[in-house]
C-alpha cells in the first residue's frame, strides 16, 4: 500500500472567496510521484475545483511553476518522495490571482515584450545560414533553454516591491540576444535595460539562480549587462566581442 | 465579437507560422490558442528538424528528390508524393528562415546548421539545437510574432491566449469563424473572420501510454470533424521506440543518432536478429524499431521483462552533455537514472498520429476558407509511418502555405457574409451546452472514463493489432460513451474552471478513438505503423488508399480516397 502524504494547497476564488484559504488533502503516493500528478490525483478524485496550469509534464513548457515547500520549482519535475510527509503549495507571488494556482502573467509578458526579445541582425534575411562558431552559440547554450515559466520573476524580492522592474527573465532574454553573435543592437537593447527599473535595480541576491528549473542562471546574465553598460561608459570603444 | 481577417486556432509551430505569414501579406489575424503560446506541445520536441542542407560531410550529395524518397519510402508509399516533394524542396528555405529569425541551432565546425543521423534517412539531414529543437524554434517563432504584433506598419496580429474553442463556424458550406470560451473569465465570444487555420495539433491523450502533453486530447481535431472536415487515416498511430519505461516521456531518436544502441536483457543487440532491421539496427524506421523491441519484450527477453535499455554510456560524457542534455534530466528526473553511468529504461508508446483532417498539399480542405497545418492535418506527407524529424519540417512548410492560401482566398473576397443572427444563434449553443454540462450531477466521473479509455486503446490499438482485440475495444469505446452521458462536475464555476475543460474534451477523445478503431478493423492489410497479426502483408491491390472519416448525425462514416504514386513505384521495404 502506498504511503499518504499531507498536501495543503491555496485555496482563492475571486468569485465566491473574500479571502484565501489552505485545504488539505490526504494524497497516496506510489515511488516516482511527482507533485504534479499529486495534484491530477487531487482533481479527479477529491476536488475537481482545484485549479492549475499543466500540460507536457516534463519540464519544457513551462505551465507548472509553483512554490512547493518552500521554493518555487516546476510540479511535475518534483518528486513527492524528496518533500517529507506534508507538503505545502501556494501560487507565484508577485501576480494576481486568477483563481487557486493559476496567477495573471501578462505582468511577466508584458516585461519580456519590453526587452525587444528576437534576433536584430545587421544584415538582411537572405540565402543560406550566417555562420556562427561553436564558441559562439556554446555562449547560448544554458540562456536559450530558459522557458518562461516565472519561478525566478516570483522569487525576485525586487520585483515585490518595484512593479516596473524588468525582472531576471526578461534581463536574461536581453542578455541571450545581446550576446548572441549575430546580433547587432548593443547599443539599443542595453538602453531598454539600463533605465531605474532595469539591470541596476538587481540586488544580487541569487534567487533566480536558486530556484531556475532549467539552470538559466538569470543572476549571471544581469551581471554581464551591467558589465557590457560600465565598461561602454569607461571605454566607448569596447566591443562585446572583445572579452 | 471580436472581428479579424482570418482567424488561426493553435499557436505551436504551424499556427504561428501561418500567422506571420498573414502578417506578411498584410492581412488581420486574430490566434486563438487554449494555452499560452510556448507551452504548445511543439516545445516538447528534441531530435531535430530535417532538411538536405548537406552540411554534414557525409551528406554532401544530399537533395530534397533524396529526402522525398526516404519520407515516401518510410510512409511505406501511402504518401502524397508531389506533397512530399513540395515539403523537401520548400523545407530548404524553412529551415534558413528559421535561422535568419534567431533560432539558435547547434552548429557544425564550420559554424552552419549542424545535422545528425535519424531513423530511415540516406544521410545526416536532421538539424538540431542539442536535444531541445522544438523547444527553440516555438520560442523563436514565438519571438517573432512578439515582434509582428508590436510592429505599427502592418495589419494588426493579435495572440488570445488561454482561450478554448469549442465550436467552428460554418454557414452554408464556409468556415466563418470560430466561438471560444475565455478560460480565466468562463466568458463566451464570437472570433469572426472570412478563413480560418486550424493549428491545434495532435490527439496522443486518446491513449494511455503517451509521450504527448496533457493538452493533446484530439478535441482540436473533432471541433472541425463535428462540422464536415473529414479525418484522414486516423488509424495510423505512430509508436516511439524509446519513451521512458516509468512515464513515456520522450528519449529522442537522437540518442539512437549520435550512436546509442538497444539492448535486451541478455544485452544483445537484438535488431540485429530481424531481417527488417539487420542492415539500419537502430537507425531503422520508428515503426519497424518499435515492433522489434515489442517481439523482444513479448519473448521474455525485456529488461525485467518489461523494457528496453537504452544505452549511451559508449558515448561518453562531453558528448552526452553536449548533445543530449535534456534527456538526460528526463532520465534524472523520471527514472533516477543518469545516462552517463547507466542504461536508460524505455518502451514503445503512442508518440505521433499521422492522420488528421483531411487537407491537399496547399492545405484546403472541403469546406470552403477552412485551412490546416501540422500535426491536425493530413495532406499526407507521411502516409502511413512518419519518419522522425519531419513532422517539425511539416508544421513551419505547410504552415506558411496555410498562410498564403488563406491571404489570398481572403483577398479574393473570402466567402459570402454571415448574418450576425446566425453567429449569436450558434453562440447561444454553445452557451447552453456548457451551462448543461456545468449542471451535470451524474454519477459517472469523467477522469475513470478517460483512464479507462487509455486502457482500451492501449490494449486494442496498439503495435500490434487484430480483429478481435480491436472489436473488444470499440465495444468498451462505446460503453464509455454512454457512460460519458452521464458524467457528473464537482466545479461549477466559470472561472478556470479546468474540472469542465478536460470533461468537454473527453468527448472529442471518445469520438476520434471510434474514428481511429473503424479505420483500423477495416483496413485488412499491415502497412506501415499498423500491424495485424491477422493480415500480416501489405496489400497494395486492395489497400493502397486514404481512409476517409465523416462525421454525420452523430456517427462515423467511413469511405477512402486515392494516393499520388506519381514519382515513385512501391516496394517492400528493408533497412
């Protein structure tokens, strides 16, 4: 028989609910459980109102981040069997709630849109590939896999108090393009970063390290980007390329 | 009501395609998609996307003539095969324009797209970006409608996310629009346009053992099914060889490309020992790899006598890390399994269904202004077996196409005009329907009722199929659907009300599992991804032809139709 676990889980519906409240659900958890298919179980079976984002249920598309136990994660990437026997969930912070789970991410968006997120090339779209080294996509390799999920925008304590803060995904993605070989808008994209609500208004303080399902490692990329403005305002000379 | 040009339902590769295109013509689109943008199922996908770039040196007298045979061969010849050759040839241009809009592919020592081998190619033509293909071409797709939208200069695009159609407009023969329902309000609304572009992607939850997302219930595909578009060979499911034993998710085709073997438990290399597979071992196609790993697993010699192993440690680690680095978390995660050190467990499970609604190669349909493209549609370019790397190749080429042909039928003046009585008429159906529905107190739950439906479809449409077994199973199809009349909600709200969204989709996953069962009990003959023990043998004389569903008052109807066999001769396939 499979042993139980205790999931209490934010409860909020603006329609009927004044305030939030946590119910608790008694789950049987088999080995190789993830949260994710703990909260399928509590909705086809205990409450089928509980309600939250899924869809690939292995980490790529970025629907089920939530803050479990502690820390935001990816639902359906944790395992029940590494919580201990009760398990508390609560929704992202720093965006409203739609209902239980499930917050309004047009503020996250909204954000990312402001970074000019695609490829800005010198050149015009013609023929076959430009050419990129090794080296140089090797540059990319863990900033492409970002996948938007928001654990690092809801664990940033800036983005709690500064609502116009671009927040560590959308710098990230600033910092994808910017670094990307092929793509020639420096000086336009460090501008759209470098205002009060932008690089500078990082604390360092590594959450979105920590929590980043896909290790993005958004606290990196700020730092490269204040690094490419200071050393632009130092040297007007300097080229990315030549570090 | 919101009004547009043309309206495109999905926004993974192929409806975001189709968008930019329209953008491109300068033509309004309103997309609509239940999910946001980049958690469509195209994310999911790892291998690659094919193309004969020649980039790789053992490709150098690659062509998409080359390409085209490899894909109508693979289809074991049910292919459309100019359709085929129009994917190859026009794919070429696809996959640069993919790179000149910042996808960020792997590269090869000389900076190019790099390519790696897959299953049923003469060469390396798949390109790739690690083992996260899919994933980086929606984001950049994705990037670039983000840029369209906000772009002053052209007519307006506009992405509705987490919006769920349940209905497609179709008056006096042309698709006029669509009615969605807001998920996070429960709010109804009329998206009226004179063409509309179906993108909604395939139906994999219809079974139980799955490498698809949850979103994949085949609701997209019954929507246009329930209005007069027919399905095309539904009965043709592709099995992936290698998902991961605990949960099937995914372990890309890639891992066999970069040089992994298949082991049995005496760890042999046991395609070896069948004559279909000998010469290809792990390279062979999807269906003739899966079907060898199941006779293994069948005669006792599975790991533990349930799975495969995978083995990738001969590879080492840097390329491990290099080159497969997603599946090599989904091994970590999922199976506590790290490829560097240890095999990893997998099986065959459903992966791809190659039918879809029933489109030509400019993706028409028979209803007038109605379009699809991906893997929804069936133009057919992979007849009866995909070969993997193609179906990415298939959204971005007849995406676009979808594109064009719906710019200019709206150009020419789309079709006649709806009376807006009729629209409200039809949203007043819709509405009552859900209000219905969120009243339900019967006693059936829906979740058994879809659990259940895997189980059937598992065990009756699976590798290998016969009458009997598949007749059991539409019986159990049935009696799920009369059960499903009398399902009960425990949720009544509107508000992302999800308890609603997956008992309205049930629906569609009952209905396009009868489609894919008749097609299947009919079709007396094993070609490729279908395989019956009963009627071992192609059967070109009787069975070269379409299967061909409608939906009429309710049942399936089921009729077939012709194959273009214009460039190539059929033969018996070896590998």
């Amino acid at each position: 028989m499979a042993d139980s676990k205790i999931f209490k889980i934010f409860r909020f519906n603006p329609q009927t609910d004044k305030k939030h409240r946590f119910d608790t659900f008694k789950v049987p958890c088999r080995p190789g459980m993830t949260v994710l298919q703990a909260l399928n179980y509590i909705q086809e079976n205990l409450d089928g109102s509980l309600a939250y984002r899924s869809s690939c249920r292995e980490g790529i598309c970025g629907s089920c981040a939530m803050h479990i136990n502690g820390k935001y994660r990816l639902a359906c990437e944790t395992q029940v069997s590494h919580l201990g026997s009760s398990i508390t969930i609560r929704p992202m912070a720093h965006m409203d709630i739609i209902r239980d789970l499930v917050v309004d991410m047009t503020p996250f968006f909204e954000k990312l849109k402001a970074i000019k997120p695609y490829l800005i090339p010198g050149d015009p779209d013609e023929g076959a590939e430009r050419i990129q080294t090794q080296d140089e996509r090797a540059y990319l390799d863990y900033i492409v896999d970002c996948i938007l999920c928001g654990a690092c925008y809801a664990s940033c304590a800036v983005n709690g108090y500064d609502d116009e803060y671009l927040g560590p995904a959308a710098l990230a993605k600033a910092n994808r393009f910017l670094m990307d070989s092929r793509d020639k808008a420096d000086e336009q994209r460090l501008a759209l970063v470098s205002d009060e609500h932008g690089v500078f208004r990082c604390h360092t303080l590594f959450n979105c390290q920590t929590v980043c399902p896909k290790n993005v490692d958004p606290t990196a990329n700020i730092a490269n980007l204040k690094r490419q403005i200071i050393a632009r305002q130092l040297n007007p000379k300097f080229s990315k390329k030549g570090i | 009501m919101i009004t547009s040009d043309v309206i495109v339902v999905g926004a993974g590769l192929a409806g975001l395609r189709a968008a930019l295109e329209l953008n491109r013509h300068n033509v309004k689109v309103a997309v609509v998609t239940k999910v946001h943008p980049v958690r469509s199922h195209s994310v999911a996908a790892q291998g690659g996307i094919n193309a004969a770039l020649s980039n790789h040196p053992r490709g150098k007298f690659d062509s998409p003539e080359l390409h085209a045979f490899d894909t109508i061969k693979g289809s074991d010849y049910l292919a459309d095969q100019k359709a085929v050759l129009k994917m190859t040839t026009e794919g070429i241009e696809r996959i640069y324009e993919l790179e000149h809009w910042g996808a960020p592919f792997s590269r090869t020592e000389d900076g190019r797209i790099a390519q790696r081998p897959f299953g049923g190619a003469g060469f390396p033509r798949t390109c790739y970006a690690t083992d996260k293909t899919g994933h980086v071409l929606l984001h950049t797709l994705y990037e670039q409608a983000l840029k369209f939208e906000a772009a002053s200069e052209r007519a307006d695009m506009q992405i509705f996310d987490e919006w769920f159609v349940t209905r497609l407009i179709v008056h006096n023969g042309t698709a006029k629009g669509v009615i969605a329902l807001n998920i996070n309000t429960g709010e109804f609304e009329i998206f009226a346009g004179q063409a509309v572009i179906w993108a909604t992607g395939g139906s994999g939850r219809v079974f139980g053992r799955t490498s698809n997302a949850y979103i994949n219930t085949g609701w997209g595909m019954c929507v246009p099914f329930y209005e007069g578009v027919p399905l095309k060979d539904m009965e043709f499911i592709q099995f992936h060889p290698t998902e991961l034993y605990t949960n099937n998710v995914l372990i890309t085709e890639g891992a066999r490309g970069e040089g992994g073997f298949l082991l049995n438990n005496k760890k042999e290399r046991f395609l070896a020992n069948y004559e279909d597979s000998a010469k290809a071992m792990e390279m062979a196609p999807r269906d003739i790899v899966a079907r060898n790993m199941q006779r293994e697993i069948l005669a006792g010699r599975g790991v533990e006598g349930k799975y495969i192993h995978l083995d990738l440690r001969h590879l080492g680690k840097k390329k491990i890390l290099e080159r497969l680095p997603g599946i090599r978390m989904h091994a970590i995660h999922f199976a506590g399994v790290d490829p560097i050190d240890e095999p990893i467990p997998v099986a065959p499970g459903q992966h791809y269904t190659m039918g879809g609604l029933d489109v030509n190669l400019n993706t028409e349909s028979k209803i007038k202004g109605f379009f699809a493209a991906g893997e929804c549609a069936c133009v057919s370019v992979h007849g009866s077996n995909r070969l993997g790397g193609n179906s990415l190749l298939e959204t971005v080429v007849f995406g676009k196409i979808a594109g064009e042909y719906a710019s200019a039928y709206f150009k020419d003046g789309g079709g006649e005009d709806v009376p807006v009585s009729f629209l409200n008429q039809i949203l007043r159906e819709e509405e009552d329907k859900i209000e219905q529905l969120l009243k339900s107190k019967g006693k059936e739950k829906h979740s058994a009722i879809k659990h259940e439906l895997g189980e059937a479809m598992d065990s009756g449409a699976g590798i290998f199929r016969e009458a009997r077994t598949m007749n059991a199973s539409l019986e159990k199809v049935k009696e799920l659907k009369e059960r499903y009349r009398h399902i009960g909600l425990n949720s009544s709200g509107r508000i992302a009300n999800f308890d609603l969204l997956w008992a309205l989709q049930l629906k569609g996953s009952l209905d396009l599992a009868e489609v894919i069962l008749r097609g299947a009990i009919n079709r007396q003959e094993s070609r490729g991804a279908q395989f019956r023990t009963d009627y071992p043998m192609r059967d070109d004389k009787n069975w070269m032809k379409h299967t061909i569903a409608s939906w009429k008052d309710g049942t399936v109807h089921l009729g077939y139709s012709s194959v273009d066999l214009s460039l190539y001769k059929a033969k018996k396939r070896h590998y």
